[in-house]
C-alpha cells in the first residue's frame, strides 16, 4: 500500500509515506461505515512543524465524528456522516469546520460499488480507474516505480474526536459525493457504497496533482480546494455478482465480473480484461483455489471489511426459539 502510494515531494524525489497505525488495518472486499480504513493526510496535521506537502497513511473509521460532539459515544451520533454532498459541506456544521480548519484526506480503495434498480431487483456494479497492463504484473521489490492495481483516490473530510471523559482521540472520515458523471449515469444519479439511504459518487482526484492541492492545506487555502471537487469520466465499470449484496459476504466474487444474465460467467471486455488478469494472476499457487469454488484469489488490500449485521434470518431463528420455551409468567399491573 505505501509503494501504491509513493509521490514526488517538492524537490521531485520519490518518496513512500509513512504508515500509522498500520497494525489495525485489515484488508477486505466489501466495505460499510464504522469499519476502518487507510487515508492519506498531511503530516502538518500531526507535526507542526512538517513541511505540509508530506504525506502519512493513518487509519480512520469511515463516518465523520465532528469534534464538536458532546456524548461520551460516538455511536449516538443522530445522522449519517458517510457520505458528505460537495453542494452543502461548507455549509453543513458537521464538516464546514474540519473543511475550513484544513482537514482534507484521500480516502484509498481499489474501487466502489454502486446498483441500478432494475424491476425490482438491484443489479451491482464495480466502479474503478482504468488499469494499465502492468496491473497484471506482480508486485516487485525495491524502489521501483509501482506498477500494481491503480487505487481509487477520493477527496475526504476527517475530524478528531476527544471522549469528554479522556481517552484515545478518535479519528473518522467522510467521503466527499458530487453528481454522477455521464458514463454512468445510467446505474444512478448520485451513488457510492454506504448504507441505506446515502447516495452520491464519490468525488475523485485523478492524478497526483489534484491529490498534493487537495491535501496540502498550507499552501492551498479551502476556496481554492474544493475546485478540484468535480465528477470524472475517467473511470470504467463491471456488473458484479449479487452476492456483493450482503455485506456479510467478503471473499473475491465480490469484485469478479460476470456476464448479466449468467451466473459466475466472466465477461471479457476491455474495461475488465485487466482485472482478469490481476484476479487470475493472483491466483496461481493459492492452495485456497479449491475452496473457494475456483473464484480468482484477489490480491489487492483496499477494499474495507463490513460490520456484522442482523439478519431476517437470524431473528426468524431467535423467535423459532422461544416458541420451545415455556411460556412467561404473567404478572399483574
């Protein structure tokens, strides 16, 4: 991840950012709010007197806590803080002050999710930057260039909590969400993966540049930031197995393309014939092959994990339960 993101400082070396936290990270396929993921940041952020072009990778829980917040839990946040919507983060109070204070990040996946409503059913897709055919190459030692999967880059706004009672600072992020852009258009207006209710596509940084302005808020002041805060047509997309649906599931058929209207068949487009590429490459020598039903063993890091979530299932089988027990005694009022 840190070779991923390796950039040219002011002088034009290469350089690889230093990664907090590293320990807590883990990687996944499928991703919800509250799980934890690796963001870029300044490092003035954390060290004063840094030069504000340095970058460190910190991991944050995705769904901003505003420092404002008052309550000893951060989970009796009353609204979603997911998703922030370009048009109204300066003027909602939960992200207009960590905006203005400078609090930009770039928040790192190999891509995001989104579904098009179809009679019914939602059909999903996966929505990501165009790969060179280097991506299929595996990963090599030393200081060369990175040749991997190209990650997603999108503009954040994070915060640091303090719990009124003391204790560990709570760092959380928000993705920042802009209309979505005419490619695609036809799965929804606005999208990107969160939970129930939260639309929008997430506003990318393409290229290097767009990513040292946005984070550098030293030398690039917030009016001159969110600029940059714009749809791109610079990505491609895939129709991904419904099984993506549940977030309980992680495992690589979440990302594996398919043909719509087959089930597990690959579609061989120029969109994704890299990520053929990359997934089966990846594959080769996993002594998991067999277990898991001959999917492509992915290797990328940068999808999050989700939060474990009831089920219809398991309340059916907790009332099943109750139904062997003895029946409770009733009291008088």
């Amino acid at each position: 991840l840190r070779r991923a993101c390796a950039y040219r400082d002011r002088r034009g070396q290469r350089r690889q950012p230093e990664w907090l936290r590293q320990e807590r990270y883990h990687p996944s396929y499928n991703k919800a709010p509250q799980s934890n993921s690796p963001v870029l940041l300044s490092r003035r952020h954390l060290q004063q007197d840094a030069d504000s072009s340095e970058r460190v990778l910190m991991d944050m829980r995705w769904g901003l806590v505003p420092s404002w917040f008052k309550q000893d839990n951060p989970s009796k946040l009353q609204f979603n803080t997911a998703n922030c919507r370009s048009d109204t983060m300066l003027s909602k109070s939960s992200y207009k002050g960590a905006l203005l204070k400078g609090k930009r990040c770039v928040v790192l996946a190999d891509g995001f999710y989104e579904w098009q409503q179809q009679s019914g059913t939602k059909q999903p897709y996966f929505i990501y930057f165009p790969q060179t055919e280097d991506a299929k190459d595996k990963e090599t030692e030393g200081d060369e260039e990175w040749k991997g999967w190209r990650l997603l880059t999108m503009a954040g706004i994070f915060d640091c909590w303090e719990p009124p009672g003391g204790g560990e600072m709570l760092y959380t992020y928000t993705i920042i969400t802009v209309d979505a852009s005419k490619d695609v258009s036809f799965i929804h207006h606005r999208q990107v993966r969160a939970s129930k209710g939260v639309a929008g596509m997430p506003a990318i940084l393409d290229g290097d540049e767009a990513i040292s302005k946005w984070l550098d808020f030293a030398e690039v002041p917030t009016q001159e930031a969110v600029k940059l805060i714009q749809p791109t047509e610079n990505i491609v997309f895939h129709p991904v197995s419904t099984f993506v649906n549940n977030i309980r599931n992680n495992t690589p058929e979440c990302v594996a393309p398919i043909e719509l209207g087959a089930t597990k068949v690959v579609k061989a487009t120029p969109s994704n014939k890299v990520m053929l590429g990359w997934l089966k490459s990846s594959q080769e020598g996993s002594p998991q092959k067999k277990k898991e039903n001959d999917l492509p063993k992915w290797t990328s890091e940068f999808i999050q994990s989700p939060l474990p979530k009831k089920t219809s299932a398991s309340v059916l089988q907790q009332w099943l339960g109750k139904q062997g027990q003895p029946p409770a005694k009733k009291h008088k009022a």
